[in-house]
C-alpha cells in the first residue's frame, strides 16, 4: 500500500511520548500503592495500561491480531482448557477484549460503518440492557453471561483493522495449522476423556489443561474440509501427500466427533455446502465415493472403542447420533435421553417468554437458568444456562432481545452474500474462496451452538464474532471502502495467494 496509512490521526508524536510517559510513571506508582492499597493498585495499574495503548497508536492493530491469533490458536488446541489462562482474575478473552477496543479507537473516525454495525449494536445494547440492571444482584455472573454479546467488540474491530494483507497471514497460517489440527482433535478428545483426571492444570485453575469437547471441534473440523475443497489449501502438485494426510486425519476425526456429539457432526457437514463454490467436482465426487465405501464397510463390521464417558466409538454409535437429531432412534439409547431433556427445557423457556409474563424482558443476564428453571443435573449447580445460545438468548432477553440475535445473522447472511455477488462481479475467485471458508465457519458455529454452550464461552464466541467480523471486512474490502483505497484493485489476492483449481 502507498502512501500513508489513512486512519485516524491519533496523538502526535510529542503527545504519544508524553502519554508513555505518564503510562510508565503511573505503573511505577501502582507498584507502590499495592503496599498499602491492592484496590487502588489494580485502578493506578489499569491507568497505566490505558496510556501506554493510547501511545501505541496504530501500533495497537497489530498487537490486537497478534493477541487474538494466539487466543483462537490456543482455544482451538486446548479448548475449555486455554481459556482457563490468566492472573489476578484476568484471563486471556479479557485482555483481547480490552486491546479490541483500543483498536477500534484506532480505527473508527475513518471506517464507514454499515448495515452490519448497526445489527451488532442493536443485539449488544439490548443485552446491555438486560445485563446491568443484574450486576448489584449477581455480581461476576451477570458479567459472565453477558460475554454472549459482549464478544462482539472482537468482531467491530476486526471489521475495522482486517486488510488484505491480514486475509493473507491468516490464509497461509490456517494453512500450516490445518494438518496438526485433523491429527490432534481424536488425540485430544481421547486425552481429556480418558484421563482428564490425570492433566495437570494451569496455576489458579480448576480445569485441566487440555479440556477438548466434541462439538467445538466439529467446527473446526467444517472449516478446514470448506478451506480444502475451495482451493486454498495449497497446490495439489506440491502438496499431494500432505493433502491425503490431512484428508486422512480428517475423516478419523469425524468419526470420532460423530460418535460423540450430534452438534459436531452437524457442523463439520456444513462443509458440504462448499461444493457449489468448485469448479471441478470429479475428484471431489471420487473422495466421497470412497469415504461412503468405507462407511459402509464400517458399519457392516461395526468395531467398537471403549473412550470414556457412557458412549462407545462405533458405526452404531453415530448411527444413533444421527437419527436423534430428528427424534428417531432407541428411546432408551442415552443421547435421546438428552434431546429429551432439552427440549423439555426449551419448552419451558418458550412457555415463560413467548408465552408467559418474560416476554418482553427475560430472566435477565446473571441468573441461573437452570437453577431458576428447575433443571439443574450437576451436583455442584455449575451448569448455568440451556444447551443452545438461541434459547439462552431468548430466556435472558425476552422476545425483543431473540429478534435482535436474529436480526443480526440474517443481516450477515445478507453481507455474505452480497460480498459473494462483488467477488464474482470482479472475478475475484481468491476472495470468494476465503469468503466460503469463512462462511463455513459461521454457519457451523451456528449448528454447534443449537446443541451447546457455546456462544458464551471464548472457545466458540471468540470464533463465531471473529467470522462475523471477517465476512463484514470483505464486504468493506471489495466494496472499497475509502480506508482501504490504494490505487489498486482491491480484488487482487495478497501476493502469492490464488487458487488450485482456477484455470
């Protein structure tokens, strides 16, 4: 990019230098002060931080990617396990939360908001309005829950600060990453099932360090198959054997994911969809011939693993997790026990909302569902809210705060697809190969978090938000925004980027 970087003109130099200054002084004086007063240190401290960020300038930007790679690279690896990092209280999702705003400020002055930012602001001041109100209450849980829409400070900013060069990293990282990740998943489960007793956990912790849940991995088990199958992988003439290998470790994970949870294999099959973006479908057709083969092999020998918890990895297994789905099946088989259950409690949710006196405001943020709903199962009351973040929302927020949730994702879907209509436009097949990949994404947090808890937690909202934001920055992108505008065209791919099946 020529030229300087047109965004906000932040502090100059003398004021940014003054403003470290007085960041670097305050935090000497916090170190005093936590003699007499650890309070006033964690304020005097705070202070300090916030004058150090303000003198970082535009360099805030690239901290902020750099924190929150390392953050989706850790929650994607260790899980439940990552987000458990921290100190004194503060864990990694609150520091990226933190740093997102300061790159927002970076940012905001010279970033034409869309119809995006409007729907996002809709659905966080509605749950602000639903979360404060509690915090005299419930305290820390009013906070804890309303990460559902606090998170998405993650996707404002990456709508704001993501370039074409950021969809390159993160393309060429995503890249490197993928065949570890096939490979690790049925380690990881396995790991954390069978002796999650015996991990160590991280200083301060109650959870162990590798925590891996099934569903969580069916997402990103749906986004490496969609960025494989639009070409983004790589050359299959450089990469031929590393394509097989992941491909390889990618169906042992998804049958492992499949036996385990119904949420993941929903979502790892939303990479289906990125079959109506490939251009050349015979050796994509002659995969899936042979993975319905050894399918059908599968369940005609049916062999069975013993991997902890009440389910066994077998054919019959996923078979179960299949028609569950839909109400079919054993009902004596275990997980229709659990589908039972919550649609029971669905039900009960859509009784006291939609139907009942919380139409309009929900049970609030901070409450506990399923004590406040009767159907607490753990012994020590920890399970706090209905397995899917659409009926969280609905129970927290009342009627209003569902339709701003739904508001908000057909507005992305909406995003999405006028982003896909420049790209082909342009004939930008790279960015409307990343747009697929990233859609993907999307779609199978959606999937996941139907089935799970999973909106309100950093291992899936940091993922969802962060898709939300990608989708909004290509819009930005291919729309050229003036911020983005270079004298080029912005539908070029990053250098060294195309894809393995143009012509």
């Amino acid at each position: 990019m020529a030229g300087r970087d047109p965004t906000i003109a932040l502090p100059d130099l003398d004021t940014r230098s003054g403003l470290a200054l007085v960041g670097a002084a305050a935090g000497g004086v916090a170190a005093a002060a936590a003699v007499i007063s650890p309070l006033a240190a964690v304020g005097i401290m705070a202070v300090s931080a916030t004058m150090l960020l303000l003198a970082l300038g535009q360099g805030v930007v690239p901290l902020f990617h750099g924190l929150l790679a390392i953050a989706l690279v850790g929650y994607t690896f260790l899980n439940r396990g990552f987000a458990h990092v921290g100190a004194g209280g503060v864990f990694v999702s609150e520091l990226v939360v933190a740093i997102a705003l300061f790159a927002i400020l970076a940012r905001v002055w010279h970033t034409r908001l869309g119809v995006g930012h409007l729907a996002i602001a809709l659905f966080m001041a509605w749950g602000a309005l639903r979360t404060f109100p509690y915090l005299g209450e419930h305290g820390i849980d009013a906070f804890r829950d309303g990460v559902a829409w606090g998170y998405a400070i993650i996707a404002i900013a990456l709508s704001m600060t993501m370039t074409r060069g950021t969809f390159g990293r993160a393309v060429e990282w995503y890249r490197r990453l993928a065949p570890a990740l096939v490979w690790w998943v049925p380690v990881a489960v396995i790991l954390s099932r069978v002796y999650g007793d015996a991990i160590p956990t991280f200083p301060g912790a109650e959870v162990p360090i590798l925590f891996v849940k099934p569903g969580d991995a069916g997402v990103h088990l749906g986004g490496i198959a969609a960025f494989m199958l639009v070409g983004l992988f790589g050359s299959p003439a450089r990469r031929a054997l590393v394509t097989i290998i992941t491909w390889v470790g990618w169906f042992i994970s998804l049958g492992l994911v499949s036996a385990l949870n119904r949420g993941g294999m929903l979502s790892a099959a939303m990479a289906g969809l990125s079959l109506l973006f490939v251009r050349r479908l015979s050796p994509l057709l002659m995969a899936g011939a042979l993975a319905l083969g050894v399918l059908a092999m599968g369940w005609l020998v049916n062999p069975q693993l013993s991997i902890g918890g009440e389910r066994e990895l077998s054919f019959q297994q996923i078979t179960t997790n299949v028609t569950s789905i839909v109400g079919g099946g054993d009902p004596s088989a275990q997980p229709h026990g659990t589908a039972e259950w919550r649609l029971e409690w669905w039900d009960k949710i859509v009784g006291y909302t939609v139907e009942g006196p919380y139409f309009w405001t929900g049970k609030g943020y901070g409450v506990n569902l399923a004590d406040s709903d009767d159907f607490q199962v753990l012994a020590d009351g920890s399970l706090r809210s209905p397995h899917s973040a659409h009926f969280e929302i609905l129970a927290r927020s009342g009627v209003p705060g569902l339709a701003t949730w739904i508001m908000l994702n057909a507005t992305i879907a909406l995003v999405a697809l006028r982003v896909a209509y420049r790209a082909w436009k342009l004939r930008a097949d790279w960015w409307l190969a990343v747009l697929t990949w990233i859609g993907i994404i999307w779609l199978a947090t959606l999937v996941n978090m139907s089935f799970d808890v999973y909106l309100a937690g950093p291992m899936g909202g940091f993922v969802y938000w962060a898709s939300v934001g990608a989708i909004l920055a290509l819009d930005r992108i291919l729309g050229r925004d003036p911020a983005d505008r270079a004298g080029d065209d912005p539908a070029r791919p990053p250098d060294g980027e195309g894809l393995t099946w143009r012509s």
